[in-house]
C-alpha cells in the first residue's frame, strides 16, 4: 500500500530495508500518465503470491522543499521540476539502487523488472537502459570470431547450470577470478574456453575479455 509521505515520513522511507519512492506533482500532465501506471504496477505487485516486500512512497516535492536537494543528489539531476515527473526510485536503507526518470514511459513490465533487479538480486546502478541491455540474448555470432586473449583458443556459451553453480558462489563470497579478487554480482552469462578451464563473464552481454577476470571452472 502506498503511502503519502508528509514531513516525518521521509526519514523513514529513508531508513527501511527496502523502499519504493513515486516523485508525485499534481499539476503535471506527465506526472499523472505516471501515476496511473505505478498504481498498475502496485497492483501486479500486490497480486503475486510469494512477492517483493517493500515499503511504497509517494513525494510530492513541492510539500516539502527540503526534499529537493536530496532528489537532485540521489538522481544527479539538477533541482528541476521538468526533469523530476513521474520519477521512481528503489531505495535500500537510503542508497539508491535504481531510479526511473518516467514510469509511464517505462511501463510496468520494467517496474517489475526494476523492483526484481533491485530487490531480489540486490544489485545496484539499475535503469531501464541496462535491463534492456541483459535481456538481449547474446550474439553467438560473434564467437567465431572471438577467442581467449591468452592461448587464442575458441570460446563456447556457458551452459545454465555452471552458471547457478557460480551465482550460488558468487552469493556465499567463495568465487574469484584469476586476478585474485572476488567476484561480486550476479552473473548472467559466459564464455567457456575451449579447454574447459576458464570462463570469460558476461556483463550486460558483454564479454570481459581479460585474463584477470576469467574465473576458473572447477575440476579443471
């Protein structure tokens, strides 16, 4: 259930685990095209079994001046009513994990996608644009003429399940790359050399080509 946020619920909203900000101005056209569609995805939300838990905010920023200076800071954006109508923002205890300039021009089916990207995978920096970019399937195409940097041997897509085996390393904190570093992120593709030693991730469907951020394969 969204709530209208007065002058002590903004603290709140900045403090829950999970929070879901709609930036509201009655006297904007945009704005209302907005809401209509968060009022969409809320109810979508609200029907699922087993969905999201988050708190759901509505800000009017012309209520509360103070708030202003936040909203350009959280969303880099200059203190602009033009730039601000309909905006939607996923909150994580105050940090800014995702941020819509438009719901309406976004839809619900990214809304959702958002909240998910936001909140169950709890990754961070999430926009529309790098939804749609992970959701294109990969060029297999391009693996005839892509190869390893280090032996130039040929490289082959991961199969699924090495790919929830490193997610559900990745999640425990076990995984590293040959560089030594851990891997952090959710991990939604690879490139398996064709020896079987090493994968070369995705990111955004892009492949990082650097033999310090191929991950070894276990058995290997």
């Amino acid at each position: 259930m969204r709530e209208i946020i007065t002058s002590g619920d903004f603290d709140e909203a900045l403090h829950v685990e999970r929070a879901v900000i709609f930036i509201f101005f009655e006297w904007s056209g945009p704005a209302a095209r907005s809401l209509r569609t968060f009022r969409e995805w809320e109810r979508e939300l609200a029907a699922q079994p087993g969905g999201v838990n988050c708190h759901i905010y509505q800000l009017a920023p012309d209520e509360h001046p103070h708030t202003w200076k936040w909203l350009a800071n959280a969303t880099g954006q200059v203190e602009s009513r033009e730039q601000s109508h309909g905006a939607v923002l996923w909150l994580r205890k105050g940090v800014i994990a995702g941020f819509v300039q438009n719901a309406a021009d976004a839809g619900t089916k990214t809304l959702a996608q958002m909240t998910h990207e936001c909140f169950v995978l709890g990754k961070t920096g999430v926009s529309p644009a790098s939804i749609s970019a992970a959701s294109r399937p990969f060029d297999a195409g391009l693996l005839e003429i892509l190869c390893c940097p280090e032996t130039r041997q040929q490289l082959a897509l991961a199969p699924p399940s090495a790919l929830e085996q490193m997610n559900r390393q990745i999640a425990g904190g076990r995984l590293k790359n040959r560089g030594g570093h851990a891997v952090t992120g959710k991990i939604d593709g690879g490139l398996v050399r064709a020896d079987g030693k090493y994968l070369y991730p995705l990111r955004q469907n892009i492949p990082i080509l650097l033999v310090d951020e191929a991950i070894p394969l276990a058995g290997a």
